[in-house]
C-alpha cells in the first residue's frame, strides 16, 4: 500500500491489546455486575429505572467515545464500564421481569453477536480491531461489546444459577476455558481474532463469577463483602491503571490513501 503523506490521519480508536487491557477488562466487568446490583437492589431503583437511566449515560458516553476519533483512555474505559453493566441490565431485564429463560437469552445473544459479526464482515471485510479507524467500523465494535457483556452475564448465571455450580467454581472453569483459548493461540496457532473475540466473551463470565463470589452474602455461595465495598475496590483499580495507561499512551499518527479499506 502506498502512503499518501496529504492523507487525513486515521488512529485506531481502541486501545492495543496487552497484560493492561485484559486487567482492566476483567475488574470493568466484574464491577458492572456488581454495581448494577448496586443500583437496582441495593438502592432499590428497580430494573427498570436502573436501565433507563444506565442506558442513558451510557448513550452519552458512547457520544463522547465517538466525538474523539482516536483512542483516548479515560473515555474508551467509561464507556467500557457502562457498556457492562447496560449488558448485564439487559440480560436482568430479559429474565427476571419478561420471564425469558436463561437459556433462551443464551442463545438469542449468540444468535446476535453471530449476526453483528457477519454484517461487520460483510460490510468492512475484517473484524480486527487494529483497524478500528471508521465511525462505521466503531459502531460494529461497540455493539459487538454490547452483546458480549450480554451473552456472557447469561451464560455465567446459566452456569453459576440453573447448573447449580456456584461462584467460585463458575468462576474457575471459564478461567480454564480462557487459559485454552490462551494455549490455542500460543501454541497451536489459532487465528488471532478468532482467539481476541472468544477471550473477550468468556472474560465477562469470570468477571462476573468473581464479582458475585465477592459481593454476594455467604449464604448464598458468596464472600458477603457487599456490591458497595466489591464496586469501589474494582472501580479503584480501574481508576489506578486508566490513569497510568493515559500518562504513558502515546498516539501513532499513520496516513492511509483510503482510510474505509483498511
């Protein structure tokens, strides 16, 4: 590909993918499942206004996101934060005030996050998120995110709830599942966004596992140290990092001739 030096500079709009994503990816969607328990139990707002109002905020974030063009951290992880827990709303929603069963909203979140896939493809002919330089390409990415916070919240409750294993081991086995994905690709030579998408799946059900073991009262399987104390402790974290990722990032401007076929 030749570069045009009068090209309109494209970043990425997303961060790389290193041990600092992965950490911070975890702790968000362990603090969105506590924090939206926070709200819709702890305070009592109830689901409904929970997600009313979550998903406003989270609407603005999104506007924020996509207003800066390039990849800015303490922006992309607010929006990443709200994301998870708008997702687990939405799974909460689909099952304990329309009745859907787990495994329904299993399944129709697979069914979605196949199809998003299919027309990002379809449309931009790669779904890596190193390329992640369009308004169009962006909107794929974060409804993809969407629906994984979503999958993964039901599967993990699948798993943890109606199969009866409880937190803790819920929470060991997607951590083996994402340690054979880790192998797959290290090993064996599995594709990388093939690996990149099935890890960022199951890290929402480990986080949630966690987030629940922690927060959850002991008689029922968990720690007792309350969502209050769990959200705080993870938000801190997250806080901690964001804040040392943005002092050390450093944008790369690269000029393309055609920024939409990248």
């Amino acid at each position: 590909m030749k570069y045009d030096l009068t090209a309109t500079v494209n970043r990425n709009r997303v961060p790389e993918v290193t041990v600092q994503f992965w950490l911070i990816k975890l702790m968000a969607v362990t603090m969105g499942e506590t924090a939206a328990d926070y709200l819709a139990v702890n305070l009592g707002l109830g689901l409904t206004a929970t997600s009313l109002m979550m998903g406003a905020v989270l609407i603005v974030a999104l506007v924020w996101q996509f207003l800066q063009r390039r990849y800015v951290p303490p922006v992309y992880w607010i929006a990443v934060v709200l994301i998870s827990i708008v997702g687990t709303l939405v799974t909460d929603n689909l099952v304990d005030n329309f009745g859907v069963a787990l495994q329904s909203t299993a399944i129709a979140f697979t069914i979605a996050l196949i199809v998003t896939f299919a027309v990002w493809y379809a449309s931009e002919r790669t779904l890596s998120i190193h390329s992640i330089r369009t308004t169009r390409r962006e909107a794929f990415y974060w409804l993809a995110i969407l629906f994984t916070f979503a999958l993964g919240t039901a599967v993990g409750d699948l798993v943890a709830e109606v199969f009866a294993l409880g937190y803790l081991t819920t929470g060991v086995l997607f951590g083996a599942i994402i340690g054979a994905i880790a192998l797959a690709y290290y090993g064996l030579g599995m594709n990388a966004i093939l690996a990149f998408w099935l890890a960022y799946i199951f890290t929402r059900p480990l986080g949630a596992s966690f987030g629940d073991l922690l927060s959850q009262p002991t008689e029922y399987g968990g720690l007792g140290f309350g969502t209050i104390v769990t959200s705080l402790l993870f938000l801190a974290s997250i806080a901690g990092l964001v804040a040392h990722m943005t002092i050390v990032h450093k944008p790369v401007d690269v000029k393309f001739d055609e920024p939409s076929q990248i």
